[in-house]
C-alpha cells in the first residue's frame, strides 16, 4: 500500500481499491489468456502491467540524493523482477511465430499442438537432454 501511496500519490483508502482492482484484473487477464479471441491482447497487458511492477520498488525507493548501495540495491531488486515482464512478452512473441505458421488467429486454439512441438524441437533452448 505504501509503494502505491509513494509512486501514484493517492489517500491510501485509494491505493487499497487501486490494489483490489489490480488484483482482480490479474485474475481476469490468466483467464482471458486461455480464451481464443484474448490470448494476444491478454499477453501485451500482462507485458506491460510486468513491466510497471517490476519497475515499483525501484521507482518508490531510489533516493537520488542517497548513497549508492542503496540505489544499487533498489535496481536490483527491478532486476529481480523483470521476468513479470519478460516471461510475457516472451509467450507473445512465441504466439506471433506459431500464428504466422498456422495461418490463423493468434489464439489458442489456432496454435496447434503440432507446430508447438515443432517449434519445441527445432529449438535447442527447449529440447530436453
């Protein structure tokens, strides 16, 4: 609640329903990734809104006028957490490249099973050993 009362400049009566709605939009974007229509659209705000929670504590904490530990520290703890952003942007460029290979919606559905596990077996990152 501080972070958001720090970063957003809100009562913190206001940060709690910022939270809640954040909260509850999270729930709704997991959903709206397995559906055939969202799948994309799902996975770029969840790309972006990584991107702004990896970027919190860096921004709320990071004194300037401090010493340089303590901004070291803060950067890495946004470091830490850029998998809330990369993991999501990674699975959109992965729909883009199956979806350019099936010919159809980027969606679920029309991602086959198939060319995942083509695409699985070409690539040596995610073969098994």
């Amino acid at each position: 609640v501080d972070m958001t009362i720090g970063i957003l400049g809100v009562s913190e009566p206001q940060a709690r329903l910022f939270l809640k709605f954040a909260g509850t939009t999270d729930l709704l974007i997991s959903v709206a990734m397995l559906t055939n229509r969202f799948t994309l659209g799902a996975l770029s705000i969840a790309t972006v809104w990584g991107l702004a929670t990896s970027m919190a504590r860096p921004l709320s904490y990071i004194n300037l006028d401090g010493e340089g530990a303590d901004m070291l520290f803060w950067l890495l703890q946004g470091l830490y957490r850029t998998p809330h952003f990369t993991v999501p942007l990674a699975a959109v460029f992965l729909c883009l490249h199956l979806s350019r290979r099936d010919d159809g919606f980027v969606g679920a559905s029309k991602i086959s099973r198939n060319s995942l596990e083509g695409f699985i077996s070409k690539n040596r990152f995610f073969a098994s050993s």
